[in-house]
C-alpha cells in the first residue's frame, strides 16, 4: 500500500483538543475543551518535569504511573511520541499491515501506524489503566485497536502470528533496568526474539532518548545486531564498524516542525528547551532480508550534524556506506533543506545533490525491474 503524505505539525496541531477532552474525561473535570485552567496547567508541567526525571534516571516502576503522571503524559509526551512516530514510519518503504507495539503505554506509535493505513495493531503493556485510556482515544480518533496486558516477564507473549512492524518504544531501559542480573544479554536477547517475530519483509523499530547514555545503547545494539547479519533499514548506510560509536560522537534523528502553541506553553511552564523532534533509532530488517539496495551507493551519504560554521564556509557531517564524509559550503549558499538525516548524493567536496528528505525512505532499487 502506498503512505499518504502527512504533515506532523498539522497532525499534532489537530490532536492537541482531543487530547484536553481525554483528559477531562480520564480525570473526571469539567472546564473548557480549548485549554487548561490555570491550576490544571500547573500541574501537568509540575508532572512532565517529575516524567522528564524518570526518563533521565530511568526510575520507572509501576507505582510510578499515578493518574496524574499518566494524564500529563497524555497531554505531553503523547503527542510528540506520535509526532515521532509519523516520521520514522515514513522511512519505511511500504505501509505494515500488522503491527505491534510493545511496553506501548498510551500506545502513540501504533496511532501513527493506523494513521498511515495500518490494517491490525496490536499495543501491549503491563498498565492497563495506560492502555484503556489509550484504546479510548484511538477509538474515539475513528481506529480500530487490539490493546493487553503483558508484563515482561511473568506473562506469556498475549499476541501470536508474525508482524510486519514490532516497535520498541523508550522501553528498554524499564523492561531491563541496570540493577537487573545480565541486563544486556537478556536484553539482546528479547530483541533476537522480536526479530524472529517478524515477517521476511518486516521491521523492527526501536525509539529512545538521545540523551548520551541512551543513544550509545542504540548504537551498541546497532553493533551487536550487524555483526550477526541483520540488515539495518535506517538511519544507517554503513554496513561495517559503527563511525559515531568509535568516534564517541552522538548519532540521532532531528525532525524540524512547527510547535503547537499548546506544546510551546507546557515546555515553558516546565522549563523545556527543545526546539524540534529528537530521538535516537534503529530500524532493522528481519533477519531474511538483505540490505536496502539503493542506486548510487557509494556516493550516498546520511547527514548526521547540524551546519557548523567556520570563518569561511559552513560544514555537515556526513555518513556513508564506507563511513564519514563532509560536506564544505560557502557561507552564502542556501541549504535550507539541508537537515540533520537528509540523504544525500555527494558531487565533490562542496557540491550535493538532495536524494531523500528526512522522514523519507531510501530510493531503493526494485528488483524485479532493476529501477
């Protein structure tokens, strides 16, 4: 099936008066469907700080999600995780027919799957408060989804068949917390299991914070997984050594989009600073596919940094298949377009050509015709 073209900023912009009026029903309040009252407005920013803390020292546990942590999600980290969401799925060369999301919450992602044109979406979690007010509002936007309760660990997997997207979605630090015995080997070895989930043609996603610690995870299971042959569908080029990970250097995706008022006024109440969508993720293939093969191969590259001006030109920090590159532009030269996962074909030092937008998929070769 063909992806329909989508605007995230219109997307959220539009989600923004449901998502009040889910919260007034979940908290049981009445008031204006447009915007908080001043006391409600308080006290979610008080909440998405006290959510933004438990990411940083991933001190989730269950006691953790109390209603008003979960109704500040809803307001907050709901419609940016979908706006993510929208995004990352875009790179995906077709639209998955049956997803699932796992450890899902409100299930944001799987809203961005159905949007797309997802046909069965599964959303798995062990908070079933989480997922009856998310199967509430998906249903309530028009889709249909299958939500249950799954704690790693103590239940058997609620969902049988294979998948054509599993997403793991900031959830790898609280199934495998540090303290918990051979954290990574368990770790990786949930994500094999995933993996063996999926159909030949699937994708596994896996979505988390691009704070340091959590972005070298990324780049780590993006290792550990290559060298074992699995394909990596995006945001990699490279099929050998990781350049960002040998280097130290942080690896992640930045979507520009045009803030919400609602979203802008809750950064400010709670003393946010982030100016577009930023994520750490790895999409990687099942493990009967083959790399995307993509025309021009060795002149494709991915830009990994934001434009880094010096005295006489402005530079983009590149990765290709054969690593890191550069790109050189006089400080004159528009590059509006130009952004941190553009793909691009490099014409020499200081010249490009625009291969793929971020958000997009590869232009990848069809096999049958060869084009």
């Amino acid at each position: 099936m063909k992806k329909i073209k989508i605007k995230i900023s219109a997307e959220i912009e539009l989600l923004i008066p449901e998502l009040i009026a889910a919260f007034r029903r979940f908290q049981k309040l009445a008031g204006p469907d447009h915007e908080l009252q001043t006391r409600e407005f308080r006290t979610t920013c008080d909440n998405v700080q006290k959510i933004e803390t438990a990411f940083e020292t991933a001190g989730f546990h269950e006691e953790f999600y109390s209603r008003e942590i979960i109704a500040a999600y809803l307001l907050y980290h709901f419609p940016l995780h979908y706006g993510q969401g929208l995004s990352l799925l875009g790179e995906l060369p077709f639209v998955p027919k049956r997803v699932l999301e796992v450890a899902s919450g409100l299930a944001p992602f799987s809203l961005a799957a159905l949007k797309y044109g997802a046909q069965e979406v599964f959303a798995i979690d062990q908070n079933e408060v989480m997922l009856k007010l998310g199967a509430e509002l998906i249903g309530r936007a028009g889709y249909p989804i299958t939500m249950r309760k799954w704690s790693h660990g103590k239940d058997l997997f609620p969902v049988s068949g294979t998948f054509d997207l599993i997403i793991l979605p900031y959830c790898l630090n609280e199934l495998f917390p540090d303290d918990l015995k051979n954290s990574e080997e368990r770790k990786l070895q949930f994500i094999h299991e995933c993996l063996a989930r999926l159909n030949p043609t699937g994708f596994l996603l896996l979505v988390d914070r691009t704070d340091q610690k959590s972005n070298t995870q990324i780049l780590k299971i993006r290792e550990h997984f290559v060298a074992k042959g699995i394909a990596v569908q995006a945001p990699c080029l490279c099929k050998s050594f990781c350049p960002a990970l040998d280097s130290k250097s942080p690896c992640y995706a930045q979507r520009e989009y045009e803030k919400p008022y609602f979203i802008k006024e809750i950064q400010r109440g709670a003393s946010i600073f982030l100016n577009s969508l930023k994520m750490s993720y790895l999409i990687l293939k099942s493990p009967h596919a083959k790399w995307p093969q993509v025309p021009n191969e060795a002149s494709l590259f991915r830009v990994v940094s934001p434009p880094i001006e010096h005295y006489v030109d402005k530079r983009y920090y590149l990765c290709g298949v054969n690593g890191k590159g550069k790109l050189e532009l006089s400080l004159a030269e528009k590059s509006y377009e130009l952004q941190r996962g553009s793909l691009i074909q490099l014409e020499g030092r200081s010249k490009y050509k625009m291969v793929a937008a971020p958000g997009k998929p590869l232009p990848e070769i069809d096999e049958i015709t060869g084009v």
